[in-house]
C-alpha cells in the first residue's frame, strides 16, 4: 500500500474528494514527522506506538572493497504494533 491508497480509502470511507482526503492524510503524517523530530512517543490506541530509541555507533563494511566505514551514533524510530493488529504466527 501506497499513500494513495491511503488517500483513496480516506476519499471514499469519509465521502469527499481526493484533494481534500489527501491534505487530511498530508496534514497527520507532517504532525507525526514533526513529533518524532522532537523525539515524542507517538501512541495511537488500537494501532501501536512509534518511538525514537538511540541507536549505537558501529562498524560496517564496503560491500565492494570490504573496507571498514565508521557508522555514527544516531536515533532511530521503532514501531510496536498494538494487539489487534499484530499478524498471528501459524505453524
């Protein structure tokens, strides 16, 4: 699934125009950037939680030369699915 996809669904679930249902899906995933910029946790109940973790420093390595490359400290952003969304593993 795409973001137009997502706008499509809005569009037809909430009977408007495309335009409009793409501003609505525009307008809360630039809440979400801007509240993981800041390192917020994000929980949407019934769906999951998005947080910002550190994430070490490292090193990694050229795939064509093999040399060793330095990977600096940074943030990254984890998602927690919520349990009605979790996928059931079956044998």
């Amino acid at each position: 699934m795409i973001k137009q996809d997502i706008v499509r669904r809005v569009a037809e679930r909430m009977e408007i125009t495309k335009v409009r249902a793409e501003v609505a899906v525009d307008s809360v995933f630039l809440a979400l950037k801007s509240a993981l910029k800041e390192g917020e946790r994000i929980e949407l109940r019934g769906f999951g939680v998005f947080v910002v973790k550190p994430r070490k420093s490292g090193i990694g390595r050229n795939p064509r030369t093999g040399a060793e490359v330095p990977i600096p400290p940074g943030k990254t952003v984890r998602f927690k699915p919520g349990k009605e969304i979790r996928v059931n593993k079956q044998p």
